[in-house]
C-alpha cells in the first residue's frame, strides 16, 4: 500500500516536472499567460494578418527570388497560400508542410488561432 503511494508520488513528482520543462519551451504571452484573452471574434487581414505575415514571412517570401518561389507581398499573395492549405499546414508545423516560419519560434497559440479564423471566414480583407 504505502510503497503504491510512494510510486505514484514518483509519477506525479516527474509529470508535474515534465509539464514545467516543457511550459518554458514557447515563450510568448498567450502561452505564458493562458487565460489571457484571445479574441478571434473578427479577424481580418488588415488588422490581424497582414502585421504578423510582414514581420514574420516577408522577408525570405519577397522580392525577384522569393524563398520556396512563394512571394507573401500583398493580399492577394497570402490569399493564395491560404486556399490552397499551405498557410495553416506550415504555421501549425503539421506533418508534409515545411513548418513556418523557417528557422524561427512557432507563432503564438492565439496567432495560429487567428489565422486558422480567418480561413475559415473566406479571407476577409477588413
Ligand atoms: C528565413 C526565411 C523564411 C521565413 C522567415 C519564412 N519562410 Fe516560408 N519558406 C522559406 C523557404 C526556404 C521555403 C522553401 C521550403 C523549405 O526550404 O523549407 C519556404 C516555404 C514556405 C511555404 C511552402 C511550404 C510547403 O510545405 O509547401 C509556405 C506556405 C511558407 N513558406 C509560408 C511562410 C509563412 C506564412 C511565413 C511566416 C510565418 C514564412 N514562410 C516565413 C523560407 C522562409
């Protein structure tokens, strides 16, 4: 009985480690601070998608030689990748995308959730 206990303390003792190691893995806000508010509610690309593509994508997805031939200069340009699946597949690193952006932290939870919003939504410009 009491070595049972002693073993299931053990158990916790190394999840509740794990959890810890793990939380310190994504270090931004949404992640840090879960409760903090994410609002989805309307999302567009004026607002909500275009700041984050241009800092984060812009960069190597622009120009005479984008990175991977996919330029992300305008609307019209993340339009593209985001019918086609390729804007979520990469920022939400699932399997068969090149996870986005390359080299750089993962986006927030709240970022990805926006995105994933405005997708669904049919890509509205405002
Ligand atoms: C440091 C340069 C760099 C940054 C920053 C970057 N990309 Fe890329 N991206 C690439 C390269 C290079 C490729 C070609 C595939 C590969 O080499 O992984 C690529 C490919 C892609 C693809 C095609 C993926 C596939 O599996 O077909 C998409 C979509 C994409 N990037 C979107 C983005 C988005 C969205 C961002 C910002 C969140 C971003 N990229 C940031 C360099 C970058």
């Amino acid at each position: 009985m009491e070595h049972q206990t002693i073993k299931y303390g053990l158990f916790l003792g190394v999840l509740i480690s794990l959890l810890a190691l793990s939380s310190c893995y994504n270090d931004n806000y949404q992640d840090l601070y879960p409760s903090a508010p994410c609002d989805t509610t309307s999302v567009a690309f004026t607002n909500d998608v275009w700041p984050v593509i241009n800092a984060q994508c812009t960069g190597c997805h622009s120009g005479g030689t984008p990175s991977g031939n996919i330029r992300l200069e305008n609307y019209s340009d993340v339009v593209v990748i985001a019918k086609n699946g390729k804007l979520l597949g990469s920022i939400r690193f699932d399997s068969g995308f090149s996870p986005m952006p390359k080299g750089g932290a993962k986006l927030s939870s709240c970022t990805i959730a926006k995105m994933e919003k405005w997708v669904h939504d049919g890509t509205p410009k405002n």
